[in-house]
C-alpha cells in the first residue's frame, strides 16, 4: 500500500530545517481553527499521530489549566491528521463522535497520542473508525482521553 499524500508530505517537510513547524503550519492553513491551539507535530506515521499544544494564557481555563475544548481540538486534530495519514487511496473519512473523560488538571505542553482502535482498511461501504486519543502532561501523566469516532468511506 502506497502512503497518503498528508504522509508523504509530512516526510517531505521533515527534510528541511524547522520542517515540522512548516508542516504544522500547513495543517493549520488547511483547517484554520486548529491554529488557536497553536499545535506542533512531533511524530506521524501510518496508524500513529502525536502532537503537542503549548502552555500559554489563551488555552487556559478560570483554574489556570489548559481549557477542556483546547483538549478536545488537540483530541480531534491529532484523530483526524491520523486517519487522513493511514487512509487506502480512494477512501474518505469525518468525525461522526467524540467521548472524552477528564482524568486530572492539565497543566504544562500538552501531548496527544491518537491511535486507531482497529484496522484502518479499504472498503466498498462505509465503517466507523474509533480512534484513541490520549493526553499527557510534561510528567507523562494521562490527563484526558478521547475516543473518536470516524466515518470512513469510499471517495464518490
């Protein structure tokens, strides 16, 4: 199975200096909300995307921790650049649901691990994707948990 184009891209952008900023960068052009989380992305491969969002004052909450919906976003991104990343040529997805615990206060970079809980395949019909995310915070302490649901389709 050849690679998705989003992978592929990403590997190309890896080659030059400060690569995974400007592929960063392109995400947040392509899907311009994404950027209020001002997101980094550390590693993505087939089946694996892990991504960070920095500590600053605009994900923060009254508490002064990271804002819940500034981990749902890096949840979503981390699920959605994942799958783009894992897709059979000739198939298509989007987010169908969202489950999230909140397992402690976030404070500090946070990092999200998305995994996808099954096989990511070509299929003549579509299928639900659910796709693992999980945050840590700088300790590597889990903090929050996500479970995405993906609709995963042949492209008309």
């Amino acid at each position: 199975m050849s690679d998705a184009p989003l992978l592929r891209l990403y590997r190309k952008f890896l080659r030059w200096p400060g690569g995974r900023w400007l592929f960063s960068r392109a995400v947040c052009f392509k899907a311009p909300y994404f950027a209020s989380i001002r997101p980094s992305f550390r590693l993505l491969e087939r089946g694996r995307c892990e991504v960070t969002i920095p500590d600053r004052r605009a994900v923060h909450n009254h508490l002064g921790t990271v804002h819940a919906i500034a981990l749902c976003n890096l949840a979503e991104l981390g699920a959605g650049v994942m799958t783009d990343a894992s897709l059979p040529a000739g198939m298509r997805w989007i987010p169908k649901g969202m489950t999230v615990s909140y397992l402690k206060k976030a404070s500090g970079t946070m990092r999200g691990v998305a995994t996808p809980m099954r096989e990511i395949v070509a299929a003549e019909t579509g299928y639900e994707l659910p796709v693992n995310v999980d945050v840590f915070d700088p300790a590597g302490d889990k903090v929050f948990n996500a479970l995405i649901t993906m609709w995963v389709s042949p492209k008309k």
